[in-house]
C-alpha cells in the first residue's frame, strides 16, 4: 500500500457534515479532497479552506483540496459518502470515475437506499455503510458550525480496517456494528422525528425539545417510526426510541435541520428517504403512519408550487431503486442535475413495446445515461380521437424500463406539462401540411409543443424517434433546427412483427381477424418495394400498387397513400429521382394505422 493511501481521502459532498468531517480530518493530516457540483460552496472552499465557526463566533480554517469533476480525483482509495439522498446517484456515478479498484466508498448519509444506490454502480465490494449521529450546521457555502458530537458507527466490511483507523485518528468515536438495517433505522426513527419537525417550525433542535406540543409531536412521530421498524424485525439499537430521538436532539440543541435551507435554496430535501421510506415501508407491513405521511407532506408543501406533484406518485419514489422514476417538473431537474452525459432521451406515451424498446437499446448504446418520458399528450389528440381510450399500464412499462437500465423515468400529469392559463404552442409549417397533419388536424402542433416542451425539461443531447412515425421525426427535426435545440436526433429503425405490421401501442385494439388483416399494410409496401426494385420507379403507379394491395383485403380501408421527397414530405410526381418515402394510413376496423418504407437511395 502505497503512503499517499492512507493520509488522503475523498469527501463526495460540499454540505454542512462533508465540511465538518473534511475539517475533522485536515485537523488530523490527512489530506482532504471534497469533490462537489455546488459552485459556490467549491469556490469558497478553495479560497478559504472549511471555516469551522465554534460556540462564541470564532473561525478557524482547515485546509481542503477542491475538485469539480471525477476526473480530477481519479485513482482515490478511501471516499466518504456525505451527499443529500437525491444526490446520491450522481456520486455514486462520480465514484465509479475516480475510485480505485481496490477502492473503498464509505456512506455516511440519512435515509434508506443510499447503499444499494452507491453498490450498484461500484459493486458491494467496494461500499461500506456507517451512521453518525453528529450534528453540523452549514452558515454558508464552506462555513459550519458544529452541532455536536456523536459517535460513528460502522457495519463490519472486509476493507474497512483502514478507514476506521483514518475515523480513530481524526478523533471520532467509532463502534462496529453488526446489523445494517438495525443501524439505518436507528438513525431513520431520529432523523425522522427531529428534522421535518425543525424544518417546518424553523426552530433548532434544542428549541424543539422546549416547546410542548413540539415535543410532544417529536414523541410519536418517533413511536410511529419505531413501530414500522418492528414490524419488520428490526431491532432498534436503543431500548427506547423517545429517549434516543430526544438525547439526540439534546446533545444537537443548536443544530438546525438543513431541510428548510434546502427548499430555500431552491433544492429538494431528503423527505423521500426519512417520512417517505417509512410511509413506503408501513404500507408494506400494514402498519399506519399518519404521522409520518402528515410531515411528509407538510415538507413537500414548502416546495415551489411548480414542484409540487400528486402525493401519491411522492411517496411511491423509492429511493435508491436502480431507476428513478419522478413526476414533478422539480423532481425531473434535480433527478436530471445528477446524470452524468451525454444524456440519450426516449419520449413515449407509454404502453411500451419492442419498437419503444429499440430505442432505448440504441440510447443506451450511444450514452452515458437514458432518460424516457411517459406522457400521453392530449394534446396531440382530436377531439373525436382515442385519448381516453389510449392504453396505459405504468407499472409494466416501468418494470420493462427498469429492466433495460434506464436511468430515469418522467412521468407528468397533463396538470404539469399543461397548468392552467397555459396559451404557448410551437407551429411547424409546411411538413404538418401533409400526410398526416392533412388529416389529423392540430396534431403535430401538440406534438411539437410537448416535444419542445419536453426537450427543455430534459435537456438531452441526443433524442431517438422511430421511423415509424416518419413525419413526427421530419417534424421534430425541423423544430430541433429551427428553435436551435442542440441536441442530436437520431431516428431508429421500425420494429416489426413477424408478420411485417409495424408494431403500436394501438394494435391492442385490433380483434383477432383484424390483426391478421393488418398485414396488409407490410405486404403493400414491400410490393412497392419489390417493383421498384424491378424497375419501377414512377411515383404514381408505386402508390396504385399499394392501393391496389390494400383493396385486397377486404377489413382493411386506404386512407391516403403517398410517395414524398423523405425530407420535404413534397408529393412526388413521375419518376423518383434518388429516393422516396412511401407511406400510407389504413383503418383496420376502427383502428387506423400507419406505417411507411424509404425507397431508393440507400
Ligand atoms: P409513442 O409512444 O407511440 O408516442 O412512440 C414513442 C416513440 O417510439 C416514437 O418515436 C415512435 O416513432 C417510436 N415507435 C413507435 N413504434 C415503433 C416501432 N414499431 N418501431 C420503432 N419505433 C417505434
């Protein structure tokens, strides 16, 4: 082992526990490096090392090494772990960068599922988890003022030895302890009794044991937790939890629970991994938990009302599964923040098939990180079409999702992408005039609006769209040039069934002799192909074939069939020159549609 391993370690973190611990350890030799995203606080920690500000207003600086990006900390051995919960996967993909083979990431953060989080991109190997109960309170970006002392306490992992020792050094009690999930909700019973509850009264931890009904409050949220825990057989590490929660609270009188200063700055708070994990785990075990639901929501009432998002999606945010799935426009940012790029972007309405699939595969092959949007956009339906009836089942789109590694899921209400007094709407001219936008009117106005609208959110670099919809992808390429979106498109092959039809949420609707009519529109279009390839390439006589085709089956009714330039989507007349799209609409019962194949050229 080479010397410069055991004197440096990493902080991924720049909040008010980072920059204690990063003190504590300078204090102590060791070389501290804090790698961070929040510029501010980066900035003042370079110029100004973290400034520890004691009981009567005196500061004293410790150095640190400063990093803001993974590259710049590559090869580090020893790392703690001390970001909000949201922002764990963002460290935990930091990490995966700069943390040597033989590395070792200790978490030390609140909340459930940071481990797993961090284990999934590292490998259990190389994650260790530790609770404290010290305090920190952050006076502003490098500044902290400590908010007493606690004891670390850390769960048995082969490479530990090392960093308990580095713990010991620096001065912090430490303990081994031998259960996690006993460790975890330990603290998750403390955290959730003290934290939301100074938050919301803007009160420190000191004042929360003076005032009464405060108190009494800090009681049973603590025995509600408390009772989700032995639901479950876990066995907290205190015989009471009220007298834990409350030395706790007083040995911490002067800290100040960083939930408020989250929501102020403009940041989410670790509600969903404290109140909402043990709401989560309550309803799993049938245990109830007003209590912990009420302070759930009274936290998320704080945030901007653009934030906010049915509750019911907020709780079912679990945090630290491999996929995160969020609703709110908030959550989306701040889930969006954490990705590392280039960022590859799906939007779907849902109801996912292979063809959706194939363009994640192809997202997932050309970037960092996929995002995928579900949202079926009213919108981009007429009133007399299948909105109300379009098919939608969440839970197996976000299981197939999962199961590709999409990194995150944006699933908004019609409410969130359109709020009330909503009247900005993007209108791409000439390719809507055809085809299509002929006969569906107002439809690629939804769907530029909600793609444009969509992007903004997202941010991608690179978004995929199926040639499938053929004109949807002419549409959003024009837009993407013309609003100078800078982001890639990149249009993806169409899947298909064995027997050719285009696969689409909608061939549900299709009964049985009807789905095995729609073949009919493959096999038009590949006898159109075939006698272009035999030597007919007259626009005209390329439609009449498929025409000609479709009537053949007797379920099955043309609705336009045609042969454009691919990028002006211009009708084209007597003989192709280089290539041609050809494509038709066909309703098959009541169901319409689509589906096309370029020509030539290729
Ligand atoms: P939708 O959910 O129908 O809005 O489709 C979302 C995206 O998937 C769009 O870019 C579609 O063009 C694409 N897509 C739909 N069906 C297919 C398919 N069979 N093959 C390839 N891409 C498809």
């Amino acid at each position: 082992m080479r010397a410069k391993d055991t004197n440096s370690l990493l902080i991924v973190g720049t909040g008010a526990m980072a920059c204690l611990f990063a003190a504590r350890f300078s204090s102590a030799s060791y070389r501290v490096t804090m790698l961070g995203t929040w510029k501010e606080g980066l900035q003042a920690l370079r110029e100004n090392g973290v400034v520890i500000v004691d009981s009567d207003g005196n500061e004293r600086s410790y150095p640190v090494q400063v990093a803001d990006c993974a590259q710049a900390c590559k090869g580090s051995r020893f790392a703690l772990v001390l970001v909000k919960s949201w922002q764990t996967q963002r460290a935990a993909q930091q990490l995966a960068k700069c943390l040597s083979a033989r590395g070792l990431a200790l978490t030390l953060q609140n909340g459930l599922g940071n481990l797993e989080l961090l284990a999934r991109f590292l490998g259990s190997q190389r994650v260790a988890l530790g609770v404290t109960t010290t305090g920190a309170t952050l006076l502003g970006p490098g500044k902290v003022r400590p908010g007493g002392e606690g004891a670390i306490s850390l769960i048995g992992h082969p490479h530990l030895a090392p960093i308990a020792k580095m713990f010991s050094k620096a001065g912090f009690t430490v303990e081994t302890a031998p259960d996690a999930m006993a460790l975890l909700w330990g603290k998750l019973v403390i955290n959730a009794a003290i934290n939301p509850i100074t938050a919301l009264l803007g009160i420190s931890n000191g004042e929360l044991l003076s005032r009464e009904k405060a108190r009494a409050l800090l009681q049973e949220t603590a025995r509600e937790a408390s009772a989700v825990a032995e639901a479950q057989g876990i066995c907290l590490p205190y015989p009471d939890p009220v007298v834990a929660v409350e030395s706790t609270a007083s040995r911490t009188a002067n800290n100040r629970s960083s939930m408020l200063q989250d929501v102020q700055r403009g940041a989410p708070t670790e509600i969903d991994a404290i109140c909402g994990a043990i709401v989560r785990a309550g309803e799993k075990t049938g245990v109830k938990t007003p209590i912990n639901r009420t302070l759930f929501h009274l936290i998320k009432a704080l945030y901007p009302t653009e934030w906010n998002e049915p509750a019911k999606t907020g709780l079912e945010v679990t945090s630290g599964c491999r996929m995160n799935v969020v609703t709110s426009l908030a959550d989306l940012r701040a889930a969006r923040a954490q990705l590392t790029g280039p960022v590859g972007f799906v939007p779907t309405m849902g109801y996912l098939h292979e063809g959706h699939l194939s363009l994640v595969r192809a997202a997932k092959s050309n970037c960092n990180t996929v995002v995928v949007s579900i949202f079926v956009n009213p919108t981009q339906f007429s009133p007399n079409e299948d909105l109300s009836n379009y098919p939608r089942d969440l839970k197996r789109d976000l299981s197939m999702l999962e199961k590709e590694g999409v990194d995150l899921v944006w699933t908004p209400t019609p409410e969130i992408m359109y709020p009330p007094g909503y009247q900005t709407w993007i209108s791409v001219e000439e390719v809507t005039s055809m085809l299509e936008g002929s006969i569906r009117s107002g439809h690629f106005r939804g769907v530029a609006t909600v793609v444009g609208k969509l992007f903004n959110a997202v941010r991608p670099d690179k978004a995929y769209f199926g040639q499938k919809d053929a004109q949807q992808a002419v549409v959003i390429r024009r837009m993407t040039q013309d609003l100078n979106f800078n982001i890639e498109i990149v249009v993806c092959p169409t899947i298909r069934e064995q027997d050719g039809l285009a696969m689409s949420s909608r061939n549900v609707y299709l009964n049985p002799s009807e789905r095995q009519a729609a073949s009919v529109l493959h096999r038009a279009l590949v006898k159109a192909q075939v006698a272009y390839s035999d030597g007919e390439h007259d626009a005209e006589r390329l439609r009449q074939i498929v025409n000609e085709t479709v009537q053949s089956e007797p379920l099955a009714h043309l609705q336009y069939v045609s042969c454009t330039h691919p990028d002006t989507l211009r009708e084209l007349e007597g003989q192709i020159p280089t290539h041609a799209l050809l494509s038709m609409a066909v309703h098959v019962g009541k169901t319409r549609l689509i589906d096309n194949v370029v020509i030539g050229g290729q």
